[in-house]
C-alpha cells in the first residue's frame, strides 16, 4: 500500500467516524425531545384528569362551591406504566372575575386570618415529576356560582 492510499484510508476512517458521531447525537437529541414532549403531555393529561373530576362532582351535586371543598393538596401520583412519578398539587382560592387572589381579613372566632368569600373560585393544579419536566406544569380554571345559589 502507497503513501496515498494510507493517507485516504485514513481519511475515510475519520470521515465516517465524524458523520456516525454527528448521527448519533442528532437521534440523541431528538430522543431528548420527544421524552420532554411526552412527560409536558401527560402533566397536561393529569391537570385535566383533576380539574375534570371537580366538574363532574359540580355537576353531579357533590360538592358545594366553596373554597372549602376544594381542600388544597399535594399528591404523589406513580405511573408504574410508564416508570415515572409526579407530584400533584391542587390549590383554590377565592378570586374576582379577573382571577385575582380575594383580601384576606381576621376572623377574631378562628383567632387567623381567613379569605373573603366571592362568586368566583380559582382552581390550580400544579405538576413536577421526572427530570425531563423541566418546568413545573399548571393548569388553572376560575369557577363561577350560578345566582341563587
């Protein structure tokens, strides 16, 4: 074998070595993406699950809407399916139409301070979980009593 013909061997050999390694982190890079874009899916799919669970006890006349009951709560949710856990955080508050927090004002029976009531509930849920979560995720509703009620 000549000069030449070691010397484009050799170049071949860090071509190909340099186009696998560019491949290779793409596909990594696109895997990445995609685990970001499904762990984003399923938090929203989570938000929803709760927020619909609360419309439907509404609907059906479970509940009464008021902040107390929505107790504010935070769930360890493992979905052994898919090898991941989430945490769940659900918190209501009175709001005005806007979705702005009501004044809180002592209440001398309890001795604390307590949220003056309104028509208007605002409901967040709230998930972390796995690291390709990045950002927590939160979903937020404003419920409205109907008047007369």
């Amino acid at each position: 074998m000549h000069m030449m013909e070691m010397v484009l061997a050799l170049f071949a050999t860090v071509l190909f070595t340099t186009l696998s390694l560019t491949y290779n982190q793409a596909i990594w890079a696109q895997t990445d993406y995609l685990n970001n874009a499904t762990t984003v899916v399923q938090a929203s799919q989570i938000c929803h699950s709760m927020l619909d669970e609360v419309d439907a006890k509404l609907f059906a006349g479970l509940i009464d809407l008021d902040v107390e009951s929505f107790p504010n709560e935070s769930i360890l949710l493992d979905l052994s399916h898919i090898s991941a856990q989430y945490n769940v955080e659900r918190n209501a508050v009175y709001c005005d139409q806007y979705g702005n927090p009501t004044e809180f004002v002592y209440n001398e029976e309890l001795e604390k301070d307590v949220q003056v009531p309104s028509f208007y509930i605002k409901m967040t849920v709230t998930v972390t979980g796995p690291s390709y979560l990045r950002h927590p995720y939160s979903m937020t509703r404003i419920y409205t009593k109907a008047l007369g009620n």
